[in-house]
C-alpha cells in the first residue's frame, strides 16, 4: 500500500507498534525495512524525513488487522 503526507510521526510508529505482524517500508531500492525494529525506524526516519513530514511511502503489512489499523491512522491523520 502507498501512503502519503503522513504528518505525525510519532504517531505513526505508535500504529506500526500496535500491529500483530510484520509491516514492511520498500525502499526506492526495492529493499524492505522492517518497521517494527527500532533500528529501522531509526535508519528510515534518517532517509526519507527532509523536511519534517513524510511525502510519500510504500508500505507491505502481512496481516490484514493490521492493513486496516494503517488505513484507519491515515483517514484520521
């Protein structure tokens, strides 16, 4: 799934946290990064924040609660 202009940060790995399985950010590489690891999230926020907000990410999540959990962050972002 692509999701864009994600504003709140913080709030966005508090969702990715919450999730049961594996959420994935594919890289422009084609590199997956597992965003449940601290250390990515570290390493992604260092690459792709310029500018204090998120402009566009692709994101694989495994488990379809967690799908939805991603979904519903973005619709009330």
């Amino acid at each position: 799934m692509k999701i864009d202009n994600i504003k709140d940060i913080d709030g966005f790995f508090k969702v990715v946290d919450q999730c049961k399985g594996k959420v994935e950010l594919v890289t422009g590489e084609g590199d997956r990064l597992n965003l449940k690891s601290k250390l990515s999230q570290y390493v992604s926020m260092a690459k792709i924040f310029s500018n204090g907000a998120i402009p566009e990410l692709e994101l694989i999540a495994h488990e379809k609660e967690d799908v939805d959990r991603l979904i519903n962050f973005m619709m009330n972002e």
